[in-house]
C-alpha cells in the first residue's frame, strides 16, 4: 500500500504542481505537437505517425513511410493571494522525449495495412519546484517518466472503415530529492522506483466523406506495476475511451472535436474513496488548423482549447477542480520534412477559506517528421 501511495503522490504532484506535463487527464494516450496545438483534439484525425497514441486505425492514412521525434518542456509559477508569508514558486522542466516513431505502410493482397512503432512519454515525472524564502531556497526535484514501447498496426477494411491496435508495453523509472538551503540537515534524496505492465489500445476511424471523419479510442482496462527497494504494487486502469470527430470545412481549415473519458472512480484503487468524482476525468477537447499557402511551402496555424479536470483535486465547496486550456501551434511543411510546434497555458485557481491558489503553468511541445518515398 505504501509504494500505491507513492505513485498515487507523484500523479497527484505532476497534476497539481506540474499541469501533469505529458498526459494532462491522466488518459495514457495522445503525443505530438501538432495534435498539442489543436487543443489535443485528434481521435477522430489521427492521420500522422502519432496515431499510434491517439487511435491506431488511423495509421491507413499514411501513404509513405515516416519517422518522427518529438520532445516537451514545461515553466511556471505558483502565488498564494490572502496569504503574507507564502513563498515565491517557481516551476520547470526540462526537454523530454515525448515521441519517437517510425510508420511503414504494406499490403496483402488487396488490403492496406500501416505498422509502426513507437515510444511515447505517457507519465512525465521530470519537475523542480523551487520554494523561494528569504533565507534561501527549496528545491524538491524528480527525474523520470512512465513510458510505453507501443508497437501498433492499421487496417483498412474498406475505403470507409478502419480498425486498429496498440499495445503500450510500459518501461521507465522515477527519483526524487529535496534540497533544503535553510537546513541541510532535512535534504534527502529517495530510492528509484522502476515502472512495468502493459496494456492494448483498439480504436476505429469512419472517413465517412472527403470531409467528415468519426473515430473512438478505446485504452482496455490494465495494470501498471511498480517496485521500489524490494517490494512492489501495482495501479489498476480502468477502461478509458474517447470519440472525436474531423470536419474539413474546406481545403485549408480542419475542424476537430475530442470527448475523452477517463473514469479512474471505476479503478479497482479508488472504488471506495469517498468523493468518486474528483477521479472522474471527463474532458472536452476543439481544434482548428487553417493551412496557409506560401510558394512551395504549406504554413499550419493551429488553436485549440480543452478542459482538464485535475485528478483528486477540490475547492473549499468540494468541487472538483477543472481548468481551462488555451493552446496554439504552428509548423512548416516543406515537400518530405514537417516542423511543428505548440504552446499551451493552463492558469489554475483554487479557492481555500484562508488563501487563493493561483498556478500559471506553460508547456511547449516541438517535434520534427520526415517522410520516405513517393
């Protein structure tokens, strides 16, 4: 139960403190920064080599083989008004790899198939929270991340359906410290916990036009394990899905509409827990892409908005805590290559009786991709 806890604390500190830098509802799918600068509306899109997060039957809609690399960073700052003597914090990360792929489409017989593999940041642990006193800071610091090795395929049953599967094989490893400037005697650095388990992702995409795409992501209940000086636990994941639609309004503007579900109430660890619906990770996800023409260069400018109700966070009135996203992207496709970038803003407030909790948190995501072929 001990180390439960300690997992359980690291989730609860990434979303609180840190915006959870990676998975943001806690929903162990969606990477890249284009899908980032779409407010991460891309389930019912999903037509990149990051399918392989985000629905894997999208993976049809590769045409040529790909690789692609994609890394994450996070700033902000914590001020509590109403409260004199709070100190100054001050939060950051530093670059993370946030997806690494390689897609390769093939037939047999007369189907298409795409397979690919991937690995993908779904926990990013990496943080430093910096407490700023009068006489001298302290730092509280973790390194690490739970990832997934995610080999994936996409079949195309017919110019309108196609299904797919992922399987996310977990890996990774997490330490934390604690720097005291003001007291030596209370730093301490803890023990490395290692990560394992694995888990399956099917989804489903309906190119139902030209213009109008339906897709769902189902993330198939699991466990995650994790083991620490000797002794280990594991964490149950509820079945976890999402539906999105894409509507191509015209040539250049891309439309996207994502709900995700993510009910850790129904995990096995938080059933009986006595207020059930601050697990309940229900989010709504828009984004617009709009490509703009340049000479022989294509420039995507991309804006998006989500929400991202915090995981067993509440107010003084014991509501859940849910915050509102604001994110924008840009890239540059140049024949084979694509640059793309992202930058979301996530304030929080959380209202206590004695003080106002106010978090801006920034996280920027950059990634690269590089077809092969015709």
């Amino acid at each position: 139960m001990r180390k439960k806890l300690t997992f359980i604390f690291f989730v609860a500190i990434s979303v609180l403190f840190m915006g959870l830098l990676n998975a943001q509802d806690l929903n162990f799918t969606g990477n890249g920064a284009r899908a980032a600068g779409m407010g991460n509306a891309f389930t019912g899109v999903a037509d990149d080599a990051t399918a392989m997060s985000w629905n894997s039957a999208g993976l049809t809609q590769l045409y040529s083989m790909e690789a692609s690399a994609i890394t994450r960073f996070g700033f902000g700052n914590i001020t509590f008004d109403g409260w004199d003597d709070a100190p100054g914090i001050d939060l950051k990360s530093r670059f993370q790899i946030n997806f690494l792929s390689f897609a390769m489409p093939f037939k047999i017989g007369s189907m298409t198939i795409v397979g690919g593999i991937a690995y993908r940041t779904l926990y990013d642990f990496n943080s430093e929270i910096i407490y700023k006193y009068d006489m001298g800071n302290i730092t509280s610091k973790t390194d690490g991340a739970v990832g997934a090795l995610t080999p994936a395929v996409g079949i195309k049953i017919n110019d309108m359906i196609s299904v797919g599967a992922a399987l996310n094989i977990y890996t990774g490893s997490s330490k934390s410290s604690y720097t005291d400037e003001t007291n030596s005697a209370n730093d301490w650095e803890g023990t490395e916990e290692t990560y394992s388990g694995g888990g399956l992702d099917i989804g489903f995409l309906v190119i139902a036009s030209d213009r109008f795409t339906v897709g769902g992501n189902f993330n198939l209940p699991n466990t995650l394990k994790y083991e620490s000086d000797g002794s280990s636990d594991q964490l149950a994941i509820p079945l976890f899905y999402s539906i999105g639609i894409g509507y191509r309004a015209t040539d250049q503007l891309l439309i996207a509409v994502d709900y995700k579900s993510h009910d850790w109430s129904k995990s096995d660890d938080f059933k009986e827990a006595s207020e059930p619906d601050i697990y309940k990770l229900n989010s709504f996800h828009l984004g617009l892409e709009y490509l703009l023409m340049n000479g022989n260069a294509v420039i995507p400018l991309r804006i998006g908005f989500y929400t991202n109700p915090l995981f067993g966070t509440e107010d003084k009135d014991n509501n859940q805590i849910v915050d509102n996203v604001l994110t924008l992207g840009a890239g540059l496709i140049m024949n084979k290559i694509i640059i793309d970038g992202a930058f979301e803003m996530e304030p929080t407030t959380i209202k206590y009786d004695l003080y106002d909790y106010k978090e801006n948190f920034f996280r920027v995501t950059i990634g690269a991709t590089i077809h092969f072929g015709e």
